[in-house]
C-alpha cells in the first residue's frame, strides 16, 4: 500500500510565497474598503439629503452606486487573505464548511448588488427626483464626468458654468459679477 506523501504539487507557491502575497493583499484590500467607504459616504449618502432638502441643484453620480458591490468582495479578499497568511495555504476551504458558504455568500452578494440592487437604487433615485419636479440639466455636466447627472428644481440654475467651486458649485460672472448656485441645498 502506498503512502500518502504531506509534500506539496509542482505547481503550488511556497507557504512563504503564499503568506507575503496574502500579507500584501490584506493591507491593500483595507485601504479599498477604507476608500469604498468614504466615497460612498462622500457621493451617495449626501444625494439623499440633497434630495429631501430640495436643493437647487442635485448632482447624482449614477457610477457610485455600483461601489456598493465592493464592500462584500473586499470583506471576502481580507477574510480569504487573513488566513492564507495564517495557514501559509492558498485559501480554498472545503464545501458544505462555513467559510466555503462564506465565500459563496460574499462572491453572491457581490453579484447580486451589481446587478439588482445598483440598478434598483439608480431607478429608485431618478423616479424619486422626478417626482420632486427636478429635471435633467447637462449644462452643468462637469467636463470628463459621464456617469453622473445634475438634476435642477428650477430652470435659473441651469445654466453653462464658467468654473465650480467648493462641492462642485456652479458659478459664472454676469454683469461684472460673481454668481454661483449653492448646490448641497443648505
């Protein structure tokens, strides 16, 4: 009978090789999750406000919602890379384990929030402008920003901006003076 051999394949990385890659991975996995965090924080969450305050001028960055997919395959890159540096093994648990139904879970939800629930939000947040009378103005379009739309609930504010300041407020010079829209709705 033979004897099952504890050494490892041909092709598999070396636990040290393994362990520095998964070393890398964790840190550089926080420091997106970190980012994913703040912009969702800094471009989605103010939207709602903005919303409910009837600002002048509602900027929707549609690109945004779709960070929502990366919170669950971060948490599953920083889980996956925590123990593959701990075991020095490539993470590949078992099925029917619960980190197997942890992967499948994360790798699912990810998938899911692309396709269902960004799209959703998207839908849920034009609807919602356009019952609170605000309507799609292009003129404000930041040059280069494609993925995001400048909704006005009055047609005064949309107009072509000369330059932006603070959180993208629109401003031009008419008659020697200096107008700019205050476009958080404060």
């Amino acid at each position: 009978m033979k004897k099952y051999q504890t050494h490892r394949r041909s092709g598999d990385p070396s636990p040290l090789k393994i362990r520095l890659t998964a070393l890398i991975f964790i840190p550089m996995s926080l420091v997106a999750c970190g980012l994913t965090l703040y912009w969702l924080n800094y471009d989605i969450l103010p939207l709602f406000g903005r919303i409910y305050r009837d600002a002048p001028i509602v900027e929707t960055p549609y690109l945004g919602f779709f960070l929502l997919m990366g919170l669950p395959g971060l948490l599953y890159l920083i889980v996956a890379s925590a123990l593959a540096a701990w075991n020095g093994k490539r993470f590949d648990p078992p099925q029917n384990s619960k980190l197997y139904r942890f992967q499948s879970l994360m790798l699912a939800a990810s998938i899911k929030t692309a396709v269902f629930v960004a799209p959703a939000l998207i839908a849920i947040t034009t609807l919602t402008l356009m019952w609170r009378d605000y309507s799609p103005c292009p003129k404000l379009l930041i040059s280069g920003s494609a993925w995001e739309l400048f909704w006005v609930n009055d047609d005064k504010v949309c107009f072509k901006p000369e330059y932006y300041i603070n959180d993208h407020w629109p401003c031009k010079k008419e008659n020697g003076k200096e107008i700019c829209v205050q476009a958080d709705g404060r």
